[in-house]
C-alpha cells in the first residue's frame, strides 16, 4: 500500500520520525478542538489535515536551543 504523502517526505520536513508524530498529534488535536468550539463538520480526519499542512510547507517545526 502506497501512503500520499510518502512518509520519507514528510521525515524530510521535519528532521525525525519521532518529531513528526509528535508535532501531527498536536495540530489534528488543535484541528479537532476548534472545530468543535465553532460547531463545524470536517470533511477529512484532522491527522489528514495536519499532514497535508506539514506536507505543503504551511506546519513547521521551530526548533529551540534547550
């Protein structure tokens, strides 16, 4: 089975597997979550969103020197 976005792709963007995961969970949730405050019905799953906005450039990971 072939995955759209190829997940070495979306590796790419963000530097590891473990990131991605980690910054994917944050923002469907974030979708998810103001969805439901405005009451709107979502035509796909927020993880898809959250993938295609990582995927297109527009979900970014700000690194930070800890």
């Amino acid at each position: 089975m072939m995955l759209y976005p190829p997940m070495a792709s979306l590796v790419d963007k963000v530097g590891s597997r473990y990131l991605l995961v980690n910054l994917v969970a944050r923002r469907a949730r974030q979708i998810a979550n103001e969805a439901e405050e405005n009451g709107e019905i979502l035509d796909k799953k927020p993880v898809s969103m959250a993938i295609d906005e990582v995927y297109s450039g527009k979900l970014t990971l700000e690194k930070t020197d800890d």
